[in-house]
C-alpha cells in the first residue's frame, strides 16, 4: 500500500490539470488536498482521489510553510528535474 503524507509532491494523472506538480497539504482515507501556491492555495487546497495522483516521491517539511514557500520547494523541483 502506498502511504501518502503531508509535504510530498504529487502529480495530476486526471482531470483538467493532468501532468500539474502539486504538494500535499493534507491526507484523508480517500482523498488528498494538493496545492501548489498560486491557484491551489493552502486555504483553498484541491481535492482529488488517491487514484488520480502519482507521488513523486520527494518530501518536504512544510508544517510552517505559506503559499511563498509552497511556490519555492515546486519551483526548485521543477528546475532540478527538467526534461530535456
């Protein structure tokens, strides 16, 4: 069984925002909530089925973060991981 937590990132595999990189804010039995700090805030987190996301597998420690940060950590992995 995966285990999905708080401060991983994850991608959209479903939806209008498919291949999106988000950052797990919370965990519930069938859902996660994803931002990634500009339109998906921490006050207004998507909500998505488990089975819609794949974990990148990359953590972070965001029990402090706000938005600014969220948007920091995504755009460092972006720029980590480009796709040549």
């Amino acid at each position: 069984m995966i285990d999905y937590e708080k401060g991983m990132l994850a991608k959209s595999l479903a939806g209008h925002d498919a291949g999106r990189i988000y950052c797990i804010a919370d965990v519930d039995d069938t859902y996660v909530y994803l931002v990634d700090g500009r339109i998906r805030t921490l006050d207004n987190p998507k909500k998505k089925k488990k089975k819609h996301v794949q974990l990148i597998g990359t953590k972070y420690n965001i029990a402090s973060a706000d938005d600014a940060k969220i948007k920091e950590i995504l755009k460092k992995w972006r720029n980590e991981n480009v796709e040549s």
